[in-house]
C-alpha cells in the first residue's frame, strides 16, 4: 500500500478540530499517569484524544478488540501494539504509512536499529515507536529484605532461599497476579538463567523442538514449579499492579516483571531505589530482555493520510517522548534523549541496553507479543500458567503440549 506523501502545509484545518479514538491498556496508575502526559501533549498542540482503554495488562484483550473492530469496519484512529503484529497489520493493508514525520524526524538516523526493524516495512514506516521496557527485573522490598537479615539474591538457588525465608516469617514471597502473560514472563527469565541467550532464542523464540524437549527447559520448569509451591494463588481479578501495590505497601517482598512497575511506584510516590530496589533478575544480569510500545495509524473514512501524518508528527516529538518515557519507567527509543533526570532504575536500564545491543545479548519477548505469533504465544502463556497453577501437571506433559504448539507455528 503505497502512499503520497503530502507537504505539512497542505494538510487540512480539520485535522485541528476532530477527536481522534485512542485504543489502548493503560489502566495502572503508572500507566494512567503516562497517559496524562500523552493527553496534555495533545491538547497543548490543539488535538483532542478519546482514549479506550481495554483492561487487560498484557493487551491480549485489546488485541482482541482492535481485531473485532477492524473486521466491523470501526476502527480507533490510532492503537498501541506491540512487535511483530504491526507487520501483520500493515500486511493488511489498512494503516497509514508515516514516512513524512520518520523523514522529518531523522528517524533511520536517531532510532535504535531494532525500533526501526520492528516498526518499519516495505510500505516504510508503519507505525511510531514509542517506549523500551526491560523485562527481567527483580523489585526488592528493602525495608523487609533487612527485617529479615538477607541481602539481595543474584542467582536463582538465593532467590528460593530468600523466599522460603520470608514465607516462614509470615511474609509473601512473591508478589504476582493472576494472569497467565506474567507466569510466562517470569518463566521466560528462567529460561535465559538456564541456557542462556542463544538457547532462549531458539527454544521460545524459534520454537525449535530438539531445545524446548531438553534438560535446561526441564530445569526452568522445575524451578517454576518451586516458586509456585512458595506462592498462594492471589484473587482471579488480582493483577500485576495489584501485586505492586503489595511489594510497596510492604506486604511482599520480590515481585518479577517488567520496568513498567517502576511507573506504578513512582505514581504511588515510592521512593526507588531507596525503598523499592531494582535489579535485573537472577542470572540474567547481562541480559535485556525487551518489549517495544508502538502507535499504529488505521484508515478509515473518518481519518485519512494527511491527519495520521499530523497526529503521527506531534507525538514524535523528542520532548514529549522524554517526558512520557520518564513517567512510563521505560527509557526512550530514541538515541539522543537525555536521561540524567530520570530514574537510576531507568539509568541503570539505559547502560545494560548499550551493553547489551552491542554484545547481543538484548532479546525480545516471547510472552509480551514481541517474537512469536499471538495464536502461538497465547497457546504457551496458557500452558506456562496451567502449570505453574496446576502441581498435578509434570514438565513432559507441558513440554509436549509446547512441542505441538510449535509444530502448528
């Protein structure tokens, strides 16, 4: 789908005067707060937004939705996606390119080469990028590590340790919701600390058969199995910002996920690291383990080209994505954003990514819609949590279920 670019001063005066629908699954308080930041941006450039938001904090719901919506002919005016989804959509045929804003704003030149692989196609730039999360991360509640006389485990034998500790002092060990994307996540580090990056790779981003069927996926699955056996099943409507709010209130004291959690505690006013320390997790400190947050256009009758490229161009702004980035607890897409104002989780985060892009240690996400196919990466969260919820089920069973799913990949 080839499209014209038109020069900035032909596009219409209408463009300042419409709503554009918003789809997207910020519901924490972090992600509300960042979402603020996104509005006020808007407004002050004199653009009105309609947010919908869809609960779910994986997206898999609003995945879900977005597709439902495109097959009715009603879609938003633009949506947050993840990875490789955004070339299926643009396959599609119905998103606006936005080459004029990656052209005006150096993107092929102030990007880093994996936001431009994942957001650009044959039709050029198909969709914005917008944040960097890191994944493997270990949150610490300090207050309680010290009650209990621990220092922070680096290996994943000192985690259990720690978390046995905790769970015979009356406190919970982990912090975790009920929802099968942060099991996977979680298992997704455990797979890195056992093989390492390249077995990671090619057992849940390849999905190659003779890894997944192997004595490290057995290792990361006994493991899983330990932690499960440390943790009591939180509420069916507990989510991953509900298991925050229990590190930070002190009534837990690890939780495993990605840095959007810093978001929530910094909207709690949290103070990190003093009081909530982050660390990458176990085994993995070497390693960045990614998602990517992007914006995609879509065409309808109601939004065209020229106002995806004003919308688009507006919330490309360098400033703007420092701002909302800061909030998020992500660190920018981009190479030339000043971090010195931001968080030293976020710091922190910034100096493993170099490190790790330049060692090729920085790998994406199998459960956070970044490496395999939804239908195949839905099929495994569901396994992964199956699992992890039921002690009846061994790790053959659940790696031969993960075996057929990649057969169908």
């Amino acid at each position: 789908m080839k499209m014209t670019l038109l020069p900035l001063a032909l596009f219409p005066l209408s463009v300042h005067s419409q709503t554009f629908e918003f789809l997207h699954w910020w519901t924490s308080p972090g992600e509300r707060a960042a979402l603020e930041v996104l509005e006020s941006h808007l407004r002050q450039n004199h653009l009105s937004v309609h947010p919908s938001a869809v609960i779910g904090g994986g997206g898999d719901s609003a995945m879900t939705v977005l597709q439902a919506r495109a097959l009715a002919g009603n879609t938003p005016s633009f949506a947050q996606i993840e990875g490789p989804s955004i070339k299926s959509w643009d396959a599609i045929g119905i998103l606006h390119p936005i080459n004029h804003t990656a052209q005006t704003m150096k993107w092929d030149e102030v990007l880093y080469p994996l936001a431009i692989d994942i957001n650009k196609t044959d039709n050029g730039y198909v969709a914005l990028p917008l944040t960097l999360h890191r994944l493997n991360l270990l949150w610490t509640n300090q207050k309680l590590l010290k009650q209990l006389n621990l220092t922070t485990p680096t290996t994943w034998p000192e985690l259990f340790n720690a978390m046995e500790q905790a769970k015979q002092a009356g406190i919970a060990p982990l912090a975790i919701g009920e929802q099968p994307w942060q099991i996977a996540q979680l298992f997704e580090s455990l797979v890195i600390a056992a093989g390492g990056v390249t077995f990671y790779k090619t057992a849940l981003v390849q999905l190659d058969k003779k890894n997944i069927d192997s004595a490290e996926m057995r290792l990361a699955l006994s493991q899983l199995r330990h932690i499960s056996l440390l943790t009591t099943p939180a509420s069916k409507q507990s989510k991953w910002d509900s298991a925050t709010q229990a590190l930070a209130e002190d009534k837990a004291l690890f939780q495993l996920g990605g840095d959007w959690i810093l978001g929530d505690l910094l909207a709690r006013n949290i103070s990190v690291p003093e009081h909530i320390s982050c660390h990458p997790a176990p085994q993995s400190h070497q390693i960045f383990l990614y998602n990517m947050d992007s914006f995609i256009f879509m065409a309808s009758k109601t939004f065209s080209q020229p106002q995806a490229e004003q919308l688009s161009r507006v919330l490309a702004d360098k400033a703007f994505q420092q701002r909302f980035n800061r909030v998020k607890g992500s660190i920018p897409v981009r190479i030339d954003i000043d971090l010195n104002h931001f968080n030293d989780c976020q710091q922190q985060s910034y100096h493993d990514f170099q490190f790790a892009s330049a060692n090729g240690l920085a790998v994406p996400s199998m459960t956070d819609s970044m490496a395999v196919n939804p239908v195949a990466q839905q099929a495994i969260n569901s396994e992964i949590f199956r699992f992890f919820r039921n002690p009846d089920i061994s790790e053959n069973e659940v790696i031969r279920r993960i075996l057929s799913i990649s057969v169908n990949h």
